[in-house]
C-alpha cells in the first residue's frame, strides 16, 4: 500500500513537470504533440497522469524542452545534466 501510494505521487510529481514545462513555454498540448509526433489527446492523457509516458516519448519530451530526462521524472531539480 505504501508503495502504491509513493508510486502516484512521484508520478503526479512527473505530470506536473510536463504540464509545467509546456505553460512556461506558453505552448498548446496540440503543438507539442506535433513536435514529438503523438496527438494531442495523447498529450492530454499524459499530463493528467491517466497513462504513463513511453521512454520513447519522455526522451522526446526532454529533447524538445530542452531539459534532462532526470529533471521530467523529477529525479533532480536541475533542468539540464551537469554532469
């Protein structure tokens, strides 16, 4: 049980990040479901956490915001790889 529950908050943690990034960007969900090629209600169902992101579609997210995949899953506060 405990688990479960540390497993959805560091997944709403995840969603979050993503929705973040695209408001800083002032960008639509349609607009960056073209750019790493998904539809936009795909999008929609990642950012509200009913589906979990493919590493494919996370890398692709990272790519695009120009952000470390680390900083998505919120493994780390630095939004780039300093390493």
């Amino acid at each position: 049980m405990f688990l479960a529950i540390l497993d959805m908050v560091i997944n709403l943690e995840r969603y979050e990040r993503i929705r973040s990034l695209r408001e800083d960007a002032d960008l639509t969900q349609e607009r960056v479901g073209k750019a790493v090629n998904i539809p936009q209600r795909t999008y929609a169902y990642y950012e509200s956490g009913q589906r979990m992101v493919p590493p494919q579609v996370l890398c692709a997210l990272a790519d695009f915001y120009d952000v470390s995949v680390d900083y998505i899953l919120g493994r780390t506060s630095n939004k780039k790889d300093t390493r």
